[in-house]
C-alpha cells in the first residue's frame, strides 16, 4: 500500500493530487466545514449543544466540526457539547479519546427512555440517534423505531419543558432521511420537499421509512402548536469518514471489497441510480438548518449530481482505488443474501436542494470523485471496526 504523503497520482484523469494521509484529509475537511459555517457557530458560541447518537457516522463529523472550532476561540465562545449515547453500535476510538480529553460531555443513555432528570439545559439539540443501514434496521427494527419516535418525543417534551420554564431555546434538529420518499414516481426526480412519497408501510424497510415519516409530523407539530424552533433535514446518501467499513452501506461495502483485495460485489444488476454527497458538505448543511432553518420546516441536504448507477459507482471506486493503491479488482455481480434484500429499494434517489441553497445558503462543493478518493484513503486507515 502507498503510505506516502509526497507522492503524487493521477485520479480518473484529473490534474496530478498529493496522497494525503487519512489524518491529512480529516483536517482538511473540518477546515472545510469550518470556513463554510463562520455564522452559524458565531451564533452558537457561548451556548450548549446536546447531539443524541453522537458516536455513529453523522456524529463523527457532527462532534469534531464543534471540537475544531472551539480550539480556535477564546474559552468564553467555546460552544459547549454533551453527547447522549447508548453505544448500540458500539464505542470507537475517536469518540472515546475526545470524551478523555474533557472535548465533551457524555452522558450512556438511551433515548427510548425519558431523559434523566438534572440533565441541563441546551440552546440546541441534534437527534441523529438511530440506525441507518438497511442491514442492520432490519436486524433492530423495534430500536430503530423507539429512537425515531419515542426518544424524538421524549426530547421535543423536554425542549417544550425548558422553553415554558423561561430557558432560551436556539434551535433543534430532527435528522429524518431521504426514504421518507420511497421510491419516488419519474416525474418527481429530482424531488422537491413537496413531493408526499411512495412508500410501503408494511415492507422489510417499513420500520425505518415510517419512523422517520411519524418523526416530521411529530416535529411539524410541535413546531406548530408550541411554537418551537424545531427543523428537520432529510439527508441524501451521505458518505465519507466517519462511516464504518462494516456499515454494509454500498461504499463502506465497495471500500472493504477493495481493502481485502478482492473483487467489488454487486447484488443487483447496477442499474439503480443515486446522488452521493460528502459528509463534510453533509454536517455544513445540517449545521446551517439547525441554526437558520425555518421552523417546522424540511430541508433535502445532499447533492443534486451526478446521479449515478451503482454500477458506474463501482466502476468508479475500482479506478480510484487503482490509482492509490494499486487495486487490480474487478466489478462482479454476485447473488442478493436474502430474498428481501431488494424489495422497495429505490430505482432512482436525487434530491432539490434549491430551498436549503436559497434559504440557508448551503452549497455542496466537494465532487464525487473528490469525496471517493478522501474516503478511501481515509478507510485504508480505518480497516478495523465492529460487526453491529
């Protein structure tokens, strides 16, 4: 493997890019993101952050954005961050190490259960607690539902709580999901938040779909009848550090096909196609709507091209892959694990983004190419990690 960090290589045809190291990108993007949200942590500096489900991939990048930030500012604007964690999935090692160095505050708790008492105050919350794998919801699919609704429910009455008691309340964030739209008709491609959704309610993906469908009206409605600051985002097939290449999403799957050096697996025909934003475009955008959202408002956050097949997506990664590392694997089509494993799996996924573009100011920037090539370099330092 080339651990170099001066040598340089071509990728798909582009103009010649230094190897970076898997630190080397992780900086790089949290300068990104930090340049992309002067305002929105401006805004939030001073006050406290609680982020659920903060040791999974969205928090990766949720929890280091803030961290980063904070090393920068005087002690008085440090934005202070507790993470609510039942460690389902797991602990990994960045999010211990943050917890060590008194980076955060961590509380273990699930957030099927009511909040404990004495827990504080918060001007903002992000529930990002949930599972988001199609492996690994279909495994856990009463958690995934609890975390969805009742922990979403269990926190809404918490924020009602704290705003009747005259405490300010910032903002708060409901991270929902592109599959709230199912599989959209044609003519709703690319799909505006006004499209209703095509979505089975009693499918193998039913409990994720529909949890998370229940989760906006929750949201919605708090929004409404108790005029809180309530927002949500529906991301569209995030990807980049952060997620685990045991995920069993496509490319965690297609980056751990590469690094056991065999050939990269398909488990359907390739023809499905998707629009793949990187996470550090992703957190901008989620960090915008938390601050700046209108609420009870839904926001698309992803990218609106290209849209591409998971074959070409495969393709794609195989050359990447060559160019780092010397990837000599084929594109191979393999039979689906288990009977259901496609059923109300969407032909098509991509998103407008012109609300969150006009509203929030949120632009994704980082190219495909670009995102896939930070992924696996930041993946061929991060080969180990748990199966759940």
């Amino acid at each position: 493997m080339v651990t170099s960090a001066n040598l340089s290589r071509s990728i798909c045809g582009a103009t010649e890019l230094p190897l970076e190291t898997a630190d080397e990108v992780v900086t790089r993007d949290l300068e990104y993101m930090r340049a992309q949200l002067p305002a929105e942590f401006s805004l939030m500096a001073g006050k406290s952050l609680l982020i659920t489900g903060g040791a999974g991939f969205l928090g990766y990048y949720l929890i280091q954005a803030i961290v980063f930030w904070n090393r920068t500012v005087e002690e008085a604007r440090r934005i202070r961050i507790t993470v609510c964690e039942n460690y389902m999935r797991g602990a990994p090692t960045w999010f211990l190490s943050l917890e060590a160095a008194q980076e955060m505050r961590v509380m273990r708790h699930d957030v099927g259960e009511p909040l404990p008492a004495g827990i504080g105050a918060f001007q903002f919350i992000i529930h990002a607690a949930g599972i988001a794998s199609p492996t690994y919801y279909r495994a856990h699919p009463l958690e995934t539902m609890d975390a969805n609704v009742t922990g979403l429910r269990h926190l809404l009455d918490y924020w009602r709580r704290q705003r009747d008691e005259g405490r300010e309340v910032g903002g708060f964030l409901f991270l929902s999901s592109s599959e709230i739209y199912g599989d959209p008709e044609p003519g709703w491609i690319p799909t505006p938040e006004s499209y209703r959704g095509n979505v089975s309610c009693t499918g193998p993906r039913a409990c994720y779909d529909e949890s998370k469908r229940f989760g906006e009206t929750l949201c919605v409605t708090y929004a409404r009848h108790y005029q809180l600051p309530v927002r949500i985002v529906r991301p569209f097939n995030n990807y980049g550090p952060g997620l685990k290449i045991t995920d069993r999403r496509v490319i965690s799957d297609f980056a751990r096909d590469v690094f056991a050096n065999r050939d990269i697996a398909l488990y359907s025909d390739g023809l499905p196609t998707r629009t793949f934003c990187y996470i550090a475009d992703a957190i901008a955008g989620y960090y915008k709507i938390l601050v700046c959202g209108r609420d009870g408002e839904a926001y698309n956050i992803g990218t609106d091209g290209p849209e591409i097949s998971m074959l070409d997506l495969a393709r794609r990664m195989a050359g990447i892959a060559s160019e780092l590392f010397g990837y000599k694997g084929q594109v191979v089509h393999r039979q689906v694990p288990t009977m259901d494993y496609l059923t109300d799996n969407p032909s098509r996924r991509c998103p407008m983004i012109a609300k969150a573009r006009t509203e929030v100011g949120y632009n994704p920037g980082v190219s495909l190419e670009d995102g896939l090539r930070r992924s696996l370099i930041w993946y061929s330092a991060h080969l180990e990690a748990e199966e759940k």
